[in-house]
C-alpha cells in the first residue's frame, strides 16, 4: 500500500474524532505486515484524563483483533505534521520499535515519514524484561 493510501486513511479517520474539549482532531492508520489497516481517531472524555490518543485506539484495535505486527501508521492531524505523544510512541514501541511513521496535516496535503525508533532512542520495551 502507498504512503500517500494510508495518509487518505488517516484523513478519513480523523473525522471521526470525538474532541469537544480540545477541538484537536488526529486520525491514525496502521498497516499490518499482512496488508491490512486498523484505524483509530482519538476520543476525548469529560474526565479529560481518560481521553485515548488516535494512534492507541488503532494499535488496541488491532492486536485486539490478534494482529502484532505491523509495517507503518500514518497520523494525520492539526494544521501541519505533528508526532505521536509519548505515551503513544512507548505503546507503539512495544511492538514495532522501528515502525515507519507518516506525518501528514490533517488533510492529507503533505506529509514526512521517520521512524519509530528516531523518536524513541533506546526505548524501554520487552527485551529489557528478557521477552
Ligand atoms: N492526540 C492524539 O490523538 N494523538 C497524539 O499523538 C497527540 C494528541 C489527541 C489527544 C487529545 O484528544 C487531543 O489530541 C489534544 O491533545
């Protein structure tokens, strides 16, 4: 599947977005080693703490479903590119380390692409636990 496919289902996430709060919509499209995409949008909660980013509900929906492994996730949000917080980058880091990260703006004009593994040098995952 091309970047510029998974950022178009991103942006088609991204509407679904539940955030009356902070009126910030991210949507999220994650591959699979095996072609398909999990997709997610963040939805927020009166008790603001409870709010689960877009990249969370796509991961959880995912191995929820049985699937592990993964090859990329196209974040699309705000006015230009913005990357995972950093709860979702340790989440994500459990597993796929390295994982290809698209970037775009919440409409899918542009995008960069970098990896995991550059926003979270040495991560702390399952091999620090000998799994
Ligand atoms: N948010 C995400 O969904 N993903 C991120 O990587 C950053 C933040 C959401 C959480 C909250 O609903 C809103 O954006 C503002 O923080």
């Amino acid at each position: 599947m091309s970047e510029a496919e998974l950022v178009r289902r991103a942006v088609e996430a991204r509407s679904k977005a539940y955030a009356p709060y902070s009126g910030f919509a991210v949507g999220a499209a994650l591959l699979t080693k095996d072609g398909r995409v999990f997709t997610g949008c963040n939805v927020e909660n009166a008790s603001y703490g409870l709010t689960v980013c877009a990249e969370r509900v796509a991961l959880f929906k995912a191995v929820s479903e049985g699937v592990r492994e993964f090859r990329a996730l196209a974040v699309a949000c705000g006015q230009g590119p913005c990357a995972p917080c950093g709860a979702c980058r340790q989440v994500l880091y459990e597993f796929a380390p390295d994982l290809l990260l698209i970037l775009a703006d919440g409409e899918g004009k542009a995008w960069e692409t970098v990896r995991l593994s550059e926003l979270l040098p040495r991560g702390f995952g399952p091999k620090e636990l000998g799994r």
